[in-house]
C-alpha cells in the first residue's frame, strides 16, 4: 500500500504527512497527525464528536478521507483558543455545557461554523446548527445556553 | 422564599422552606452554578481519554464474534487469517489465563460462568470466540473476516417467559432452569412482609397491571476500550474508559492470573458512562494482547460492536396487585418480577437484590410480597445502568399508581400524598424511613400542574404523623418454601459476614426519633450535620453488621448513613 | 483485499476507470462508513473535475453538478424551491459533504434530496454525455454509470411545488418518509402532475395512484380526500428501525392531505 503526502494547514499552520489509501481524517489527525482533539464517536456520521472546520465548513472527520485535506484549511478545537480562550469556550465552562466532555470538541466545532456564518443566530438556529452532534451528558440545554450567550453579547470576547 | 437560579440552562427551583432546619444557614456550592474542575480540558480538547495516548507500535485487537444467538463451536480454522498482512496474532480461548469469569465474583457473589472467548459454545448473537492482533485496524478487520468458524446452530430463547417454561432450552448448564439461585437457596430473591392474601381479600379493589421494559443502549459517546503496554520491570500500563477502575483491575488479575501489582491502571476521564463501562472486558484483552505481542495493544469497541455486544441495562417484565380500600389507602401489593440478564450473569443478580430493596416503591404498605427472578435467555448479557436495580420497577409502580387511581376514582397526585412514606414509617425490608421527600415532592408537583389539593392533603409533611402504627411490623408474615433449589452452596450475597438471625422472627419495631432537635447532640437517626462528625450507626437490631462487609458504592449505592 | 483511492482529473476519466470496477466516491457520507468498517475494499474512484461543483442556470432551469453539496444548494437564493429537500437531509456537516449525486443512490430510507429531483421531473446527465430520467435511474440503480449533472427544470410556479419530509426526531432525523409533488395549473386545473415519496420502497418512486386521482381534477377537498385515500395503493414500503412497513403505508395518506391542503 502506497503512502500518499498530504500538505495542509492545521489550525493555521502548514503541515504534510503521509496518508494510506482509505485513512479516514479523523484517523489521520489523530495518529498521524497527533491531533488528539476530534474524538470517534462511531465512524458512521452519526454522532459528530470527529467535527472539524475544512475551509470553513464543518465536516465530519471520519467520512471524509483524508487525502482530500490536499491542500485544505483544517481547523479543530485544539486551536479554538488563541492566547486566551474564545468565548465559547469560555461560554462552555460557565454553562456547565460539558460533563464527560467526550462530544465538546466536536460541538465547539459546530457551534463556531455557525457563529462564522451566522453571528446572531435564533435558538432554533442554534438548534439546527448542533443537530449533527450528539451528547448522552447534558441533554443539550447547557450547550444552548452557551452557544446563545456567546451570540447575544454575555461572553467577551 | 422561592429561589430559581439558573443552571446551565436549567431553571432550577430551590425550596428552601422545606426541610430547613435540617441544613446549616449557608450553603456554599449547592444552589450555585459551579465550574467542573476538568472543563478546562474538556473545552480545549486535552482531555486525556483513554484512546488519547499515542504509542509507537501500536496494535490493533479485533474480534471473531457469532452470528447465531446459541451455537455449539465445531472448529475455529485460523490457518488464512494467519498469513494475512499486518496480522501479529491470533488468540483463542486456551489463550487466557483463567478463562471463565463472572464479575460478581469480586464481590463473593454467584459463580463464574462467562469465558473471556468462548472455546466450545456460545450463548448469545456477538459473543467473541477469537481475537486478532494487527498492525492495522483494517487489516484485524480482514483478517477476522477470514477467520472460518464451523458453527452448530443450537436453539435458543430471547424472552423471559419463555425461558422460564420447562423444556427451553439451558442458556447456562449451571442454571438448568435458567434461574439464577439465590444464597444457594431459591431460585428467586424473596420479599416477604404481613400476609397480601388476606389483605387482598379485605380490599375494595385489587388491581393488577403488567408492565414490560426493552433493553437499554447507555450508548456512551466514547466506545468502550483500553489500550495496554508493556512497561519495564515486568509490569503493565493500561489505559482503560472503565468507569470503576479497580473493579475492572481486580478482574483483570483474576483473569490473568497475575498479582494486581505488576498491573498500572490509569483511567478516570471516561467519556460517558452511565453504568456501561463497568464489565472490564477490554482491559485483560488488551493486556493479554500486550503480553503475547510485547508490544502494545489497543482493543476497542466500534460503535455497532457497542451498540450490538455492549451490555445494556436489560429488559423486564413486572406483574404488580394492589389491594387497595376505598379511600385510597393500599394495603397490599404484590411482585412477579422477571430481570432478562441475558447470556450470563454480569451484574443482573445483583441488580435483583438491589431492585427488592426497593420495593414496594416509596409508599407505606403494610403487606408486601415479592418473587423477583434474574432468567438467562440467549441475549446480549446485560449490566449496570443509571438507577441500577431500580428504573424498570418504578417505571412499572409508577404506572401501576395511576392504575390504582383511577380504579379509584382519585387523582393520582392525591393516591401518592396518602401512601407516601413519611419519616419514621417502617418499609418492607423492616428498616425504617428517613428523609423522606416524596410528600413535598408531590405537593409541589401539583402546584406546578395546577391540581388543586384538599386542604388535609396539602397540609401533609414528611416530618410529621409518620411512624406509630405506620412503624409497627406485621404481626404475622407469611413464609414459604417455594422454588427451592438443591446443588448450589449457600453462599453468594454476603457470605464473608452472613448473620446467623431469621429475619423474620425478633426484632421489635425500632422507636421513632425526634428528626432534627433544635439543639444539643444530635439523637441517633438524625441526619448528620456539615458541622459535626456523623454519628457512629445505630445499633438497630433491623440493619446487618458492617464491619468486613465488601461495599462496591459506583454500582450498590450503598453508604453508611 | 484493501482499499486503493484513485482520484481523476476530469469526470470522464473517473467513468472509465469505474468501468473496470470499483466504487464511486462523492461526498462519502455514505460511502465512508463502508471504507472504515472493511465492507467497502478494492478501487474507490474520485474526481476532481470543478465542473461536478458547479450550479449553472439554463434555459428552462438549472444544470446542478452531481459533486453539488446540499449545501451550495441552500447557498443559492435560485433554488429555493430545493432549500426544503436540501434541508432535510442529515446535520449541517452531512450537508456541507453530502451530493446530491450520492443522495440518488442513497438506500432507504435515504434518498429525501433525490424524491424532490423526482417530482419536479429532473434528469441525470451521464458522464457519457447521454440523458437519463430519474424514473429509470431510481427504478435500477445498481446498473447505472457515473451522473456527472443533474438537469431540475424550474417550476413555472414555486408554489406548485411542496416538499414535506416525516420524522420522528427533530431537527435531524431519519424519513420515516418523505413526499414531493408538483402540480402545475391550467385554467384551474391540475396538469402535468408529478407527485413522489421517498422511503416508500427501496428507492424514491412516483406515487402513480396519488397522480391519476389529481391529474386534471382542481384541488379542493374532495381531491385530496380520494389523493389521500390511494397514496399507498400498489405499494409495499420496507419495515426498517424507524417505522413498519404497515405504518408507512397507513399514515402516508395522512402526510399527503396535509401536504397538498397547504398547496391549496
Ligand atoms: C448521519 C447521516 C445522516 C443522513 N441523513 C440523511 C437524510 O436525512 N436524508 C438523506 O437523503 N440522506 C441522508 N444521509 C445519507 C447521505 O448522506 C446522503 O444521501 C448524501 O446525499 C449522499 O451523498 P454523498 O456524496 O455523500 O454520497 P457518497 O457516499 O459519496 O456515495 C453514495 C453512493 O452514491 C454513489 N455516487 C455518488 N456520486 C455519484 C455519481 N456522481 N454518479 C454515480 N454514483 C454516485 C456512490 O458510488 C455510492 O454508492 C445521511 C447520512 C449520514 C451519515
Ligand atoms: S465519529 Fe464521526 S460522526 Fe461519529
Ligand atoms: S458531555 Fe458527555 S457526551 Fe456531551
């Protein structure tokens, strides 16, 4: 099996690593990359902890392959905080929006595609905007609460 | 005073003038929204799962599972899974050290009855019979796929009635009739409290009801795994998402055969639970593969495997009888109750004993009779949920209470306010109430629905009118030898420090104490204050010795109160 | 066996590599699962041919390339009569890889994208250059090349076109079926109608009997009524863990009238 180079950014930064044919992102950010921060959830679509930001728009890592990173703007929780923490995560620890914190990365992740697009989004939005992710902990309302916080003004910046 | 803070994005409704003076003035963290301590992990994505760590080398452990729900083994041919690239290693049953476990075992309770990988027959639809080490998890994939297992279909059954009928078939050959023997004696756990025939027959109204539970996926985000690795100086490093870390070591040296000290568990950020990751499956595989390789070794659930072998909480099938007077007051109920444990026993015993100490719900009924049944069918085997014990039986008393409502003719708010246990009350496994909130809990229920109460209903309190006659013990309770079982040893529940004591004969109803006095020491029963050691336990003759007793807290609840 | 991934420059090079065998890759939402679990092995094709991403206008409607996303469809203010459908299949990230390509061979009960393409009368443009109505396709998609576009004629009307999809979870959830029905008007009546379910068997298919009950007839009451009361005739729609097959069939009468009463 060949090896395949993959040049990418990583959270801003140029990265390159050898990919095998049928290696999952997730699997290649992971292990190859040794970004540890996008989790498996299922492998199948269904629970979106393996979200990250390809050129913007939220992905699930582990359906897409990861040779198609070729050249792409990869973005994960692990660089969600710049010399201090962005405000959802800062709205996360104040809402208690994580208890095993299993399915957080992957939520930020969501929530910040929706916020790039649309920074003032409606609780139904916000709804919308995590409904590929799933979380047994908090049955969701906490999550809401600090995604709208960060929306509405509550969290600086 | 009512005080509705917001909790995440919860309205929490505090009721501070209930119970009040049974708590300090100031309440430091309850009532507050706090930070967890490890959500600065959580939120930046450090966490360290156990998947989390990152080792050069690493192997990947897959297993061969059946297809058929009960099936004899003819032959397990590995000759081209061998040769197949990446391919490290091939384990079978003869393989594992000590290859036959039941987790109850570490608590002295039931028989070992569940091979690691089973050699000879399997019993439910997913059981592993071998397992593949690669270097690849694609490549332990292919390679289970070429594995050829020559099965004998035998027959099985998926449903507790029918398991129970003579003539099914034998899930496990040590519980013939699919029954799990309790203390070596019965092949049920018995509640026995007054005589509910006759109360039944003093009744204005009996009702019965059936009510049946399927099982429950926990589905934990994170899939069950661990990874092991050898580390220098002969001993093991795991990492593992258990939820009960040294459970899942002492099985883990069971199985092996190997002192626990030469193993290094590190575990505690699990992601999700809920009962799920207690069955320590994963980490005596992943360090068995670690041992036969040298080199370390990762086994992990996907999410089917999770979904379709990942022990759920299991179904049940509860009848309950009520007999109950006109005006409400039930004074007899009565329990069949069918817990399905599946293929093997897990912790479905325990979760029986768990569930009848439960029972009849938190109402005072003078006349309680229970038979619960842990059955074997040739289902996933099922372990420890959130409310262990407990969920499917007051799902069906819950029910069963609305039934009884409209049998007679009341709302069902007001049928829970008039049997509700109040402090001092005697329950049916002959200790008495304490704490009780059920009363406030239904007052203020129905203020919320808007149900208007009847002035005596809405001046009930737990603290008050308990105990009394609603604390004396039947004058007669009716025993009987039924289901008895040969062959078993009467151990298993407690056997380090059984008592030797009837608990049916002796012990006096234990007097009332005043709850909370407003000063000085505080009498026996009461509840500890923040500010004061607890009191030493009370000598009541109704509660057994503690001392040596195993307490296992993550799965029994028990504490000391 | 394993996986070999080729990827192609232009969408007829994919085409004849895939003629010697091997699965097509678009956005992998439904593939990927296959790959990671070992039951997908052997060649994996992809392309990448910008014009597969591209939305064009044409005389009559839009050519959608099949490598469109469901989100670039609901980026584009021209195809609102598809943002209902678009929006309907999976979360924000299934719909951010997710083609509409992939979404015509979706199994059951997946497919909801495709059931709107079907009643609106689209067809598929073959990477050989030739056309193909969706009927066809749908009817036998196991024996089918490579779509490289997809031909959606706009509707005259946008309010002649409804799309409802039936869940049992909310926002996101599996169909338990999902309904798509054109109905143009002339002088009152209904012509040229085009009324289609998804997850009523094992791909989007036209409900024929719902068509002759409203082909040329005005939709008042009476209409929908006798619409409502054939939906399910001469279908026999799968039993999966979302809803029987008797269920389907019983309430898709029900999703039917409602649909159509909001067309009224
Ligand atoms: C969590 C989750 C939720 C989902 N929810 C929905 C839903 O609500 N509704 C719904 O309809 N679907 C749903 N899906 C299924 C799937 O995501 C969509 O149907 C999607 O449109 C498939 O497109 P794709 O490009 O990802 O397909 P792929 O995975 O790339 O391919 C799917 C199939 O189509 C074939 N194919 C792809 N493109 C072409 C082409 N151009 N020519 C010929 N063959 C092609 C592939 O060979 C393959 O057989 C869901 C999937 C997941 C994982
Ligand atoms: S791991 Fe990717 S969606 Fe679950
Ligand atoms: S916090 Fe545990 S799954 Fe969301």
């Amino acid at each position: 099996m060949a090896l395949k180079p993959v040049t990418f950014t990583l959270n801003g930064n140029a990265k390159a690593a050898f990919t095998e044919d049928g290696q999952n992102l997730l699997d290649f950010l992971r292990r190859s990359v040794g970004d540890l921060s996008p989790k498996y959830g299922c492998g199948q679509g269904g629970c979106g902890a393996c979200t990250v930001l390809m050129d913007g728009a939220p992905v699930l890592a582990c359906l897409t392959l990861a040779e198609a990173a070729q050249g792409a703007r990869i973005e994960t929780a692990a660089g969600l905080a710049g010399a201090a923490l962005h405000p959802l995560q800062e709205a996360f620890m104040e809402r208690f929006a994580a208890q095993c914190g299993y399915c957080t990365p992957g939520m930020l992740m969501a929530a910040r595609a929706l916020l790039d697009r649309n920074p003032r989004p409606s609780r139904d939005e916000v709804i919308e905007a995590i409904s590929g992710n799933i979380c047994r902990c908090t049955g969701y309302e906490p999550i809401i609460a600090a995604i709208l916080d960060v929306a509405e003004g509550r969290v600086r910046a | 005073m009512t005080e509705t803070p917001m909790i995440g994005g919860n309205m929490i409704d505090f009721r501070k003038e209930f119970f009040a003076d049974e708590r300090p003035e100031k309440l430091n963290e309850i009532g507050k929204p706090t930070r967890r301590q490890d959500i600065t992990g959580h939120v930046t994505g450090r966490s360290p799962f156990y998947d989390d760590h990152l080792f050069e080398g690493l192997l990947h452990m897959r297993c061969v599972r059946s297809p058929h729900h009960a099936a004899r083994i003819r032959r397990i041919d590995t000759s081209a899974a061998e040769r197949m690239p990446g391919v490290q290693r091939i384990v079978l049953g003869r393989d594992v050290p000590r290859n036959l476990n039941t987790l109850l075992s570490l608590l002295d309770f039931g028989i070992d009855d569940e091979p690691i990988l089973s050699t000879d027959r399997v019993r439910y639809k997913g059981e592993p019979v071998a397992a593949v080490i690669a270097a690849t998890d694609a490549q332990a994939r292919d390679a289970v796929a070429a594995i050829r297992v020559e099965w004998e279909p035998l027959p099985h059954v998926l449903d507790v009635e029918a398991a129970i009928k003579p003539g099914a078939p034998a899930v496990l050959d040590i519980y013939p009739n699919n029954k799990f023997a309790y203390h070596g004696k019965y092949d049920h756990q018995k509640l026995r409290y007054g005589d509910v025939e006759t109360a039944f027959r003093q009744a204005d109204h009996v009702v019965e009801g059936r009510y049946q539970m399927s099982p429950i996926e926990q589905a934990p985000v994170e899939t069950c795994g661990a990874i092991a690795a050898p580390e220098q100086n002969g001993r093991w490093v795991c990492y593992t998402s258990t939820q009960a870390l040294f459970f899942s070591l002492g099985t883990a040296a069971k199985v092996l055969e190997m002192p626990s000290s030469r193993l290094h568990f590190i575990g505690g950020t699990v992601g999700g639970g809920f009962g799920g990751k207690v069955d320590s499956i994963h980490e005596p595989m992943a360090i068995l593969g670690a041992m036969l390789t040298g080199r370390p070794v990762k086994f992990m659930w996907d999410r089917e495997e999770e979904m379709q072998v990942g022990a759920p909480r299991g179904a049940e099938l509860w009848i309950v009888k009520d007999g109950v007077m006109r005006d409400g007051r039930i004074i007899a109920r009565q329990f069949t109750g069918y817990f399905d444990s599946g293929a093997y026993t897990r912790l479905s015993s325990y979760a029986v004993i768990k569930c009848v100490g439960h029972l009849p719900g938190p109402y005072t009924i003078p006349n309680v009779h229970a038979n619960v049944y842990c059955v074997f069918t040739n289902r996933t085997p099922a372990t420890a949920m959130r409310g262990f014990g407990i969920t499917g039986v007051d799902f069906a008393i819950e029910a069963h209470m609305d039934k009884v409502a409209e049998a007679v003719g009341m709302n069902p708010i007001e049928l829970r306010l008039l049997n509700a246990y109040r402090d001092g009350d005697m329950k049916a496994h002959r200790r008495i109430a304490k704490n009780c909130a059920l009363i406030e809990c239904c007052q203020v229920v129905a203020e919320k629905a808007g149900v208007k109460l009847a002035p005596h209903l809405a001046a009930l309190a737990s603290t008050r009118d308990g105990g009394g006659d609603r604390a004396r013990l039947p004058a007669h309770t009716v025993t009987d030898e039924n289901g008895r079982v040969q062959g078993y040893q009467p151990w298993s529940y407690a056997r380090k420090n059984a008592p030797a004591r009837d608990p049916f004969v002796g012990a006096p109803p234990p007097v009332q104490p005043p709850r909370a006095p407003a000063a000085g020491t505080p009498a026996v029963n009461a509840p500890p204050r923040a500010d004061q050691p607890p009191p030493p336990p009370p000598p009541s003759p109704a509660s057994p010795p503690r001392q040596g007793a195993l307490r296992f807290s993550s799965l029994s609840g028990f504490r000391r109160r | 066996m394993a996986v070999t991934v080729e990827t192609h420059g232009s969408v007829a090079e994919a085409a004849r590599a895939l003629a010697q065998g091997g699965v097509y890759l678009g956005g992998g939402t439904g593939i990927m699962r296959g790959v990671n679990a070992g039951a997908v092995q052997g060649r994996v094709v992809r392309s990448s041919d910008p014009a597969l991403r591209v939305i064009r206008s044409t005389a009559d409607g839009f050519s959608l390339g099949a490598g469109v996303t469901m989100a670039q469809v609901l980026g584009e203010r021209d195809l609102a009569f598809l943002h209902a459908a678009a929006r309907s299949v999976g979360g924000p990230q299934v719909r951010a890889m997710g083609t509409i390509g992939g979404n015509l061979f979706a199994p059951h009960p997946y497919g909801d994208f495709a059931t709107a393409l079907l009643a609106l009368g689209a067809r598929a443009l073959m990477a050989s250059g030739s056309p193909r109505n969706l009927d066809d396709l749908l009817r036998d998609r196991d024996r089918t090349g490579l779509v490289a576009a997809v031909e959606v004629p706009r509707p005259r009307d946008p309010r002649a076109f409804g799309f409802v999809k039936v869940q049992r979870v909310k926002p996101r959830g599996v169909a338990v079926l999902s309904i798509a029905a054109h109905l143009p008007r002339e002088g009152g009546r209904l012509r040229g109608v085009r009324v289609a379910f998804g997850a009523m068997g094992p791909a989007p298919l036209r409900a024929s009997a719902v068509e002759r009950v409203l082909e040329g007839a005005t939709l008042d009451a009476a209409t929908i009524a006798r619409a409502a009361q054939v939906a399910a005739e001469g279908l026999t729609p799968p039993t999966d863990p979302v809803a029987t097959g008797w269920y389907r069939a019983s309430v898709v009468g029900v999703h039917l009238k409602r649909l159509l009463e909001r067309m009224v």
